[in-house]
C-alpha cells in the first residue's frame, strides 16, 4: 500500500500530471451531473428527436459564439396567445376573439424561421381562424385564413402563395424594410393578429408565435431542431464508461491469460501464444464494422466485441515476457510450498507484481478506445439510439457541416474528444514515469 | 542488407551459404505458420460473419425473390395458373439452392468458403461493382488497393523516418527546448488521424482554400502524366499531414527515451570514453543493437496504421480500400465487407512477413532459431 501511495504522492511534481487529473475530473463531474440532471430514458427519448423540438431553430450556432464576435443574430422568440390581451366578442351560437401577438424585433438578421402552432379544444366545431401581419411602419399583410384541427400549425415560412406574394421567403419579405433592393431588417414592434371564430361558447384557442432565430444555447442545434448541448453532455458518461470499460476488460483479461499461460506453462502456454499470434492477423476495426453491418450496432455489442479481441492482443507477449523471470522468484517458491493454490498463485502473486507497470499503460489505453467508439459512429455504425460525440460528428458530416458553415457543430464534439484524450495521455505519461524506473533515470 | 556485410559472420563462401540456407528455411518457417494464421483467421471471420447463419437467410430470401420475378417477368409462363408457378418457382428455387449448396450443413460449406476464401476468389458483390464494371468483389478490392498503399505507404515510412531521425538528434540535445516541446506535445497523439483530419480540412480547405478537401485527384483527371502526379500529390498533402501529426510526436517521444536508455549502457559509454565521434557512437553502438525492437514497433505501427486506414479515407474521400469498406457499409454489400476483412487479414500477415524476414536478417539469433 505504502508503494502505491509514494508513487502517488510523487504525482504532484508533475504539473502536466495534475493538468490531467484536473480535466479527467471535470469531465467525471460533468457526467455525474449530467445523469443525475437528465435521466438516462429521458435523453434517448429526447435525441431521437421530433415534437419535443418543434420550438428550437435549425442549425442554430451557439449563441456565445456570435455575441463573442460582436454580431446581433436573431434568437428564437416565442409568443405565447395566454400572455396577449384578447378581445372577445360574444355572439350567438359563439364568440369571435381577437388576439394580438407582438414582438419587438431589434436583431440585425432576419429569422430563419416563422411558424404559429394552434390548440383548440372544446368544441364541437372546428373554429375558424383568419390571421393578419402588422408591421411597425402600419402596413397590414393578410396571410389567409383557414379551419384549425385541435392541434394545428400554420408553417408560414412554407407558404409559397405568400411567398410569391411578398418576392422574398415569407421569413424575411415579413420583416423587411420596404422598397430596397437587398432586404433589411425593418426594427420594431411586429404583430400577427389572429382573429377567430369560435362556433362554441366554451371553446378555446391558444396560439404560440415562434420566430426561430439563428443562435440557440450554448451549443447551438443540428439539422433536426436538436439541441447539441444534450448529446455533448450525455457524450461523456458514454465516453468515458466505454473507454474505462473497454481498457479494464482488455488489459486485465490479458494479462489474467498470460500469467495463466506462464504459470502452468507448456501445451497451454504455446497455445496461448498461438492464438495472440492468429489475433494479431485479425484486423479490429474491419471486424467491428463487419459485426456493425451484420447484426447489430449497440455500444454495448461493440464493447464485447473489442474486448474478446483484445484478450489475445499483442500485450499477451509483453505481460509474458515481464512474467516469465518472476515466475521463478524464491517468493513464488514459499507460496507454493505453503500450499497456495494456482488461481492464488496466479491471481494474488503473478498478477499484482506487473500491475505498476500496467497502470500507465492502462491509463493511456482509455482515450484509444473513446475515440475508437468516436471512429465508429463516424462510420455510421454509432450506437442506434445513445446521443454520443461521435454521432454528432457523424450527423454533422453527413450534412456537409464544414462547407456550410456550421463549424460550432464540428469543432464542440472534437472539442471535447481532444479534452478526454489530452487528460488521460496526460496523467498516463505522468504515471509512466513514475511508476517506470528505468524512466526516472533520465 | 547483405548478410557478408555483417561482420558477426565468417566473410567466407561456405558461411554465406550457410547463412543463406538458414534464412531460406526460417523464411520458409515463417511463411508456414503465417498461412497457417491467415487460415485460422479467415475461418474465424466467416464464422462471424455467418453467426446464427444470418447470411444464409439472406441469401435464401434474394433467391427466392429474384427466381419469382424472373418466372412472373417470362411471358412463356403467363398461362400458368397461380398454383403451377409457385410450383414451378419452389421447384427452381430448390435447384438453386442445391447448386449453392444452401441445403448442406453450414460445417461443410464454410470449409468450402475458407476454401475460396484463401485463393481469393471472393465471391460476387451484391450492389457494388468496379469502375470498369466488375462484380467480381477481388476486381472491386484490387481497384482499391493501390491507393490504400500509396498513401499509407508514404505516411508510414516518412513518420518512421523523420521521427527516428529526430529522436536520434533529440537524444543527444536532451533537455534542449525542442526536447521539452516535443515532451509536452506527445499527449496530442491520443487522437487518432481523423481527428486532425477534419481540422485541416477546416482550415487548409475552407478558412484558407489552397488544398482540397478531398478526393485523390482533380474531377477531370489531369491528362499529363506529370500533371497527372502533381495532382495526385496536392491531394495527398492534407491525409499524410494528418497522419504526420497524430503520430509523430509519440513517435518521436518514445524513440528519444528508448534512444536515451539505451546511450546509458555502460558499452556506450565506454566509446564515448574512447572518444569515438557521435555519430559512429549512434550507428554502431546505439541503433545497431536496437535495431530489432526497432523495426519491432515499426511494425506494430504499420499493423494499427491498417486499421486506421478505414476513416482517414471517409474523411478525405481517398478512394482506397477504407472507402470501400465505407461504401459496402452503405450498401449493405456483404460480400464485400468480408472480402475486405479478409483482405485486411492478408496484408497484415503479408507486413508481418516481410518484418520477421527483415528481423531474421538484422538479428542472426532469430534465424537460427534461438536454440537455448
């Protein structure tokens, strides 16, 4: 114990050492937050995207990332019809109400998106709907009128009557100034006024406004309205369970087998050594595509897959090599004559003699697998439902993120990936020359 | 390397002879075992490939729909009524089945696949096919081939060159600054190429477009011939740094230290005693008995730089075997993922080969045999 703790302690005088440890402990905090804040159903359910993200923009960048560069991008604004003064009407057989929705729009861009969701209820008629735009200079746009199901949208920005009306996408001709020949942002107090006509005294009608800006959060939105900053922070815990996963169960399965091998030597022995030769041919990543395509390509499958391969890895022969000398060590002699048994001989005398030395190893082990699940999900064989960094990455170049611009929804995820990598490599160098002699030499 | 060179052996006739017949016969040896694990592994891959005999399956349901369509298509049988043609298409579907040999065991058939397997005769894709129109999944590969090699070859050998090199100069400035730079960058290989790639991208192709982004040569191909590798070359830049980057200074790093482990023995230091000029001293005293767990990591490089061939070439659209791999995953084309692994088998027992070769005539112990 005394060994480990020296060797420990000895760690301080590393500063790239407590770098690392610094960053690995963000990065485990982050995690822990992150699913205790968002629990685990709760985010597979939310990135598979679809209705819970009606509200957030497209392609959005982060909103820090466009102040930082002193520029004024829309953000989403959504104007709710219960905080809007309504005007009702009675009359026989229903009511008419008049419900004014405004906003001030003092952004520099115009939004990238218009769209008016619509709940009715209570009704044994459909009510009937007209809606109109007011622009601060006075001028009023019909925008049409038609009957509302219980859950309605009117996707303006998709009207191509109005479209054609306006010249411009209804968007940007809803908004812009007048009579010039590149559209402008024409600032102010813009209203959309809904007049409806309700066939039901006790019908209802809520509206929601939803001007979608071009910066949301603080890490932006991808191609289906999803919020980036839920698959960066569940990416950790992922990252960080498959890598730690991943190099515990090869290194200490291989290095279980070699001692075995060594200890009882022999046909066992040269069999083992054959079939670490025969995993050398097998080609990892080919194989793990192969298995992604064929069957299925859950983190979890991956995980046994890279594991069983790695139990015959290369470092059988290392760990064999270490082994081979302490096998004939005088205190191996005492164990056995007291009667130790060979699992305990293994286990509790071979193993643990070369552990020091695997620590570094083992530390720098886990970025190559984090980022082997990232190289994965570029592919396309990530995890089919987790929300992880290399997804993100993959969504991101499916959709030609760097040729359009969205560099934010590229470089958050490599990021993060970098920071996971440099904190362990950091702290496994430290290690290594800690717990290598032959290193603290030099 | 000629082994009369080595003055560990007797400069006579009858030694280099002898020589010569060792290093036949551990060549031999070596190529034994080699095929032997090429045969094992291909057999393990098509057992995973066929695991719960999935592929079967398929292949069951694709003959069944393509000999229906076939017989609803052929006008000659439209009198048939509908209980005569499913007759007929059950009766043709068992002929194929038989043909295929779907009906034997599954034990059978897949020494039959290791069979084909092993003289590459890879089967027929599904989707794909070569640019000359090939269906052949061998013709596919092949077609690829070449650029997997170009590529990985210049990376390889430059990143083992230039960080041997470097670390050979570091180890005798240890301590300079560049020495502790190279220290404090070594942690950045955590990443793997990819991962720079994408940067480089970012920067060289969109931020500052004086490289492409992608693809191994212009869209209309050069047609010099100069034109035609100044091209190639201009598209090879960005991988190759990539690589470069994410290898070169672990590289770098691990051969400084092991460089600086080995110039403490004590026969090192007695030729620096003696006086000896340091670059006799690196030559003959430090690279020369290093040399065998030199080429030893430089084989394991070669091995994981394999299999980080797959991405690289997705991130830059290098048309090479990663590509394909890529491709056939879109495609579903099993034929050719498996033709690929197999592949992948083979180059890496053919790269294990022309390193134990290389080993056995750098270390005279190994060819002999090690008798102890």
């Amino acid at each position: 114990m005394k060994y480990w703790s020296e060797r420990l302690w000895e760690l301080r005088r590393y500063p790239s050492a407590l770098l690392g440890m610094a960053i690995i402990f963000c990065l485990v905090g982050l995690s822990i937050v992150t699913v205790s804040a968002i629990p685990y159903d709760e985010a597979i359910d939310r990135w598979r995207g679809g209705d819970y993200w009606r509200m957030h923009p497209r392609n959005a960048e982060p909103a820090w990332l466009d102040r930082l560069q002193g520029g004024n991008k829309p953000k989403t604004l959504i104007i709710s019809s219960l905080a809007a003064e309504t005007e009702s009407v009675a009359f026989t057989g229903g009511k008419r109400l008049k419900i004014p929705l405004h906003f001030d729009y003092n952004f520099s861009e115009f939004p990238s998106e218009i769209n008016l969701f619509l709940k009715s209820g209570k009704h044994t008629r459909e009510p009937f709907a007209r809606l109109t735009w007011h622009t601060p200079d006075g001028r009023e746009i019909p925008l049409g009128g038609r009957r509302i199901t219980s859950s309605d949208r009117f996707s303006i920005s998709q009207d191509w009557a109005l479209e054609r009306r306006l010249g411009l996408l209804p968007h940007v001709g809803l908004l812009a100034r007048p009579g010039t020949d590149s559209p402008e942002v024409l600032p102010g107090r813009y209203t959309l006024v809904l007049d409806a006509v309700l066939f039901d005294e006790t019908a209802e009608i809520t509206a929601e406004l939803v001007v979608y800006g071009r910066v949301h959060g603080l890490a932006g939105t991808d191609h289906q309205r999803r919020d980036l900053l839920l698959a960066l922070l569940w990416g950790t815990p992922i990252a960080l369970a498959f890598g730690l996963l991943a190099a515990v169960g090869t290194t200490l399965t291989t290095l279980v087998i070699a001692a075995t091998g060594v200890w009882f030597g022999g046909r066992l022995d040269a069999a083992i050594q054959r079939l670490t030769e025969i995993n050398m041919i097998l080609p990892l990543l080919p194989i793990l595509v192969m298995v992604g395509t064929l069957y299925s390509t859950s983190i979890w499958l991956m995980l046994g897959v890279v594991v069983l391969l790695g139990i015959f890895s290369a470092s059988a022969k290392m760990y064999r090599g270490m082994l081979l000398p302490i096998r004939e060590s005088p205190y191996i002699q005492a164990a056995q004559a007291y009667g130790a048994s060979d699992s305990r001989i293994i286990l509790h005398y071979l193993v643990p003699r070369i552990l020091p030395v695997l620590i570094p190893t083992f530390v720098t082990l886990i970025p190559a697998f984090v980022f082997l699940e990232a190289s994965l999900a570029v592919l396309g064989l990530g995890d089919p439902v987790l929300p992880t960094w290399g997804k993100v990455l993959n969504d991101a170049q499916n959709e030609s993120a760097l040729y359009n611009h969205y560099y934010y929804w590229v470089l958050a995820p490599a990021l993060l990936l970098m920071l996971t990598g440099l904190g362990f490599a950091l702290l496994g160098f430290a290690l290594d020359r800690v717990f290598n002699p032959r290193l603290r030499r030099i | 390397m000629n082994p009369s060179q080595n003055p560990s052996i007797p400069k006579n006739a009858e030694g280099l002879v002898r020589d010569l017949k060792l290093m036949l016969l551990f060549t031999g040896k070596r190529i034994i075992a080699l095929a032997l694990m090429v045969l094992i592994g291909v057999y393990l891959t098509i057992l995973i490939a066929n695991m719960g005999g999935r592929v079967d399956e398929l292949r069951l349901v694709q003959i069944r729909s393509e000999i229906s369509e076939a017989v609803r298509g052929d006008l000659s049988f439209r009198e048939l009524n509908s209980d005569e043609r499913n007759r007929l298409i059950q009766r043709r579907v068992d002929l194929e089945v038989q043909r295929l040999n779907l009906d034997r065991p599954f034990l059978l058939r897949s020494f039959n696949y290791l069979y084909r397997a092993m003289l590459l005769d890879l089967g027929r894709a599904e989707q794909m096919h070569s640019d000359q129109g090939s269906r052949e999944v061998h013709a596919i590969i092949l077609e690829r081939l070449p650029a997997t090699l170009l590529l990985f070859g210049t990376a390889n050998l430059l990143i083992f060159f230039l960080s041997v090199y470097i670390a050979l100069w570091l180890s005798r400035h240890y301590g300079s600054l560049i020495d502790r730079i190279v220290i404090v960058l070594a942690p950045t290989s955590a990443a793997p190429a990819w991962f720079y790639g994408i940067f480089l991208i970012l920067f060289f192709a969109f931020l500052l477009p004086i490289l492409p982004a992608g693809g191994m040569v212009e869209a209309p191909p050069p047609l010099g011939r100069r034109d035609y590798a100044l091209s190639v070359l201009k598209h090879m830049a960005l991988p190759v740094l990539a690589m470069l980057l994410s290898q070169i200074f672990i590289s770098i790093y691990s051969w400084r230290t092991f460089f600086l482990i080995h110039s403490s023995e004590d026969y090192v230091e007695m030729a620096r005693a003696k006086g000896l000029p340091s670059r006799m001293i690196e030559r003959r005293y430090i690279l020369r008995p290093t040399l065998a767990p030199v080429i030893t990591s430089f084989m394991l490089m070669l091995i994981s730089m394999w299999s980080g061939a797959i991405i690289l070439e997705r991130t830059f659209s290098w048309p090479g075997l990663g590509t394909l791999i890529f491709q056939a995953i879109g495609h579903h084309d099993t034929p050719v993922i498996i033709g690929s692994v197999v592949i992948f088998a083979y180059l890496l027992a053919f790269s294990i080969l022309v390193l134990d070769i290389v080993y056995g005539i750098v270390d005279p112990r190994v060819r002999i045999g090690a008798k102890r």
